[in-house]
C-alpha cells in the first residue's frame, strides 16, 4: 500500500436547540449559531475552509443524542436520517455500531463492512480498545473523488478536504473517498473507537495508531488486523539520512503534529508504534496510559519501562537503528 499523507484532527462545536420525537423516527429542528469548524487532512498543504451558516450536518448530531443507552435505536434512526440525506442515489446499511451509507451499492456496503470494518474493529477492540462506542459511528462511503468532494461541501459544508477521507468527532462520523482504499478509513476507523476508549491520549500514540493501521493484513476468521511496514517508510528514512529526525522526546511530548515537520512526526510515530508493536510493548504501553490519563513526560518512563535496563538514549539509538533496516 503506497505511503499516506498525513491528517490532523479538528472538530466543530455547535450550539442546538432542538425539539426531537425519539424511537422511530425524530424530527429536528435546529436555531444554531456557527463556531469553529475544521475538517482532518491527511496532507499538510491541505487545509480546510471554514464553513458558514447551518448545514445538514448539524442534524446529524440528534442521531447521537438520540436514546444513548439503546444503540441499536440511535443505528436505527441514524440510518433513516442518512437515507433522507442522500435520496434514491443513495443506500445505507446499519450494523450497530456502525451505520454505512454512500453512493456504493448495497452489496458493495456490506463488503466493506464484513471485509474491512467488522475485522478490524474487532481485532482493535480486542487488543486495544475496552470502552465500546456507545453511540452510533457514521462511515460515509462515496464511490469517486468528485461526488466525496461534492457531498463533503453540500452536507457538512468542508471545503478543501483531503482527498482521501476526514473524520468528524463531534458527529462521530467518518466520510471516505472509497475508490482511494482502504487506508483512509482504517485511518479514521482507529479514530473514532479510539474516540470511546481513550479520549485524551496523547498525540503521539493517537496518530501513530491510526497511522500504524493504514498499512496492514486484515484477517476475519478470527478478526486480526497485522500492521506492516511499508506506509510512511521512505520519509521517516529520508529524515534519518539527512539528520533531521525529531528525538523521540520531542516526538512523546509533541500536543500536536502541526508545523513543517508535520509528515516527519507522522511517520515517525507510525513507526515508533510498530516498534513498541514488534517487541510486543505497544499494547501494554496504550493499557498503562489509559488506566493513569495523561501526565506530560509520564509516557518515557512508561515505554522505557517496557525494555528492561535500556536507557532512553538507547532506545532512541535502536529505534533508529530498525528504522533502517526496514
């Protein structure tokens, strides 16, 4: 799978007032005024415009406050609303927690779901992930890059998006150009269940996470999910010959991935994960921080501790050192 661009997440905020019929179907009505809005680009030079005014997608988030404790309600109503949105074009399947819509063709929905989403998930929740979504996660499938583009605007109101696929927290909603692959969505999938379970992690391990598995083996019986090498590789390789790789400190207390380095600190955290994944680290290092939240620079002692006797300065040298023999 070829090397991804990088993404970072921003999130819109919206104030409601909303009258709302519950179970079948719920009617919304909505006075908002518009905050800050700002889609995730995987490309640094890709920025996303603000938008402006009321959208549909304000509408969406009844479909998440829409009976919390009965998931396959809140799947339900989500997927009625999204069969709306979309009209005859349009087709949408729902298996709770997720709702899958877009311009794909039923059967085309169920295969990215029994091939990708279900697996995946799986294999994250069963190494990852303890806190299950609690409302329903939206993933919006759109067959081309022009009519993704064009729903991106006419539903949410984002231009300037990646062209490959966005993940909206606030509406736990991911929207994908599916005939890119399936790295985007793997990107946001990790997103928004991570979203559930630990919402504060920091940067690092949020976006080398997603990161780790865009490029990776998917299996379903039992569900797995392998990441490789391979995604990110040439430029974590190319900062480190040209000596300009961020120290592993800088990359740990880093609050976000913003900046000219920005795809640097991307595929380095890609692979700083799969290499706490391949000395069989990173799951216990992503347990220790959820279970004690995040206290800055708790997180070096937490992996060093992972690694016997090795000094950080040492483990900073090995990481390298693997880096280049891949």
């Amino acid at each position: 799978m070829s090397e991804y661009p990088a993404l970072s997440t921003a999130y819109p905020t919206r104030t409601f007032l909303v009258a709302i019929k519950q179970r079948m179907v719920f009617l919304c009505v909505v006075i908002a005024s518009a905050s800050l809005s700002a889609a995730c680009s995987r490309n640094g030079n890709e920025r996303p415009v603000q938008s402006a005014g009321l959208t549909s997608s304000d509408l969406l988030a009844e479909t998440n406050r829409v009976d919390p404790d009965d998931l396959l309600s809140a799947c339900d109503g989500a997927g009625e609303y999204w069969q709306r949105q979309l009209g005859a074009e349009g087709h949408v399947i729902v298996r709770p927690p997720f709702v899958l819509a877009g311009n794909l063709e039923t059967i085309e929905l169920q295969s990215w779901y029994e091939q990708t989403i279900k697996p995946a998930a799986g294999a994250m929740n069963e190494q990852f992930f303890e806190r299950r979504p609690e409302r329903p996660i939206v993933v919006l499938l759109f067959r081309d890059e022009a009519t993704y583009r064009a729903k991106a605007e006419g539903l949410f109101g984002d231009r300037g998006v990646s062209r490959h696929g966005y993940h909206r927290p606030h509406l736990h909603t991911i929207i994908v150009h599916a005939g890119s692959g399936p790295s985007a969505l793997l990107h946001e999938l990790t997103h928004a269940l991570m979203a559930f379970d630990f919402r504060e992690a920091p940067a690092w391990l949020r976006e080398g996470l997603a990161s780790l598995f865009e490029d990776c083996q998917i299996g379903s019986e039992p569900p797995s999910i392998i990441p490789l090498a391979g995604a990110r590789t040439a430029t974590l390789q190319r900062a480190i010959r040209e000596d300009r790789l961020p120290s592993l400190e800088s990359l740990i207390l880093a609050p976000d991935f913003e900046g000219p380095q920005s795809s640097v600190y991307y595929a380095m955290a890609r692979h700083f994960c799969l290499f706490l994944d391949h000395h069989g680290a990173l799951a216990p290092v992503y347990r220790t921080l959820r279970s004690r939240g995040v206290a800055a620079g708790e997180d070096i002692e937490v992996i060093r501790r992972n690694f016997g006797d090795r000094s950080w300065n040492q483990l900073q040298d090995e990481f390298r050192l693997w880096a280049m023999a891949l």
